[in-house]
C-alpha cells in the first residue's frame, strides 16, 4: 500500500475533511466503488467511478483511523494526523484469486 498524504492547516470550521483517489498499486488504475470508513464508527463513503473520494467527519467523532477496502483488494487502515483538511492517494494491493 502506498499513501501520499497532503495536509492543510485547522480551519476551525467544527469539521475534518478528508478526499482522494484510489488506486490499484500495480498499474495505478482508479479503483470504483471502494468502501471508505472511520474505524469502529458507521461513518464512511464510496468513492466514484474515477476512485475520487471525499468524507466530511465532524468534529465530535473520534477520528483516529481510516479503513479502506474494495472487493479483490486487501483492506488497508492508516492513521489520520490532527488536521482540518487531509487529501490522500491511496494504493490498494490485489488479493490473489483461488479457486
């Protein structure tokens, strides 16, 4: 998994707003539809078709890691810095397939 992080000083708008794309590691294609959530909460989003994505937490949620998953990549979590505004590139890697 690779991550590229871009952090953008506190807004003090009350909320934490964190967008990206995801991609496959290997050829760098987006990945559609990949699930995105805060860890141990319900909060979460998809990203588009293009493998954008954005998720607007509010303050009061306790924002420690993110989980990224989509069907035939392995499930990635990173930890999220004290930030107001955190844009990602997410790399997922391909399961293997068994039959």
């Amino acid at each position: 998994m690779i991550v590229f992080l871009c952090f953008i000083g506190h807004l003090g708008l009350g909320q934490i707003v964190i967008k990206g794309n995801v991609q496959d590691i290997k050829i760098g294609a987006p990945i559609p539809y990949a699930n995105i959530g805060i860890l141990d909460t319900e909060a979460g989003t998809i990203s588009n078709f293009d493998g954008s994505f954005q998720l607007i937490i509010p303050d009061s949620l306790k924002l420690e890691r993110v989980i990224f998953s989509a069907i035939g990549y392995e499930r990635t979590e990173i930890s999220v810095p004290k930030a107001s505004v955190l844009i990602l590139i997410i790399a997922l890697i391909e399961k293997p397939t068994i039959f």
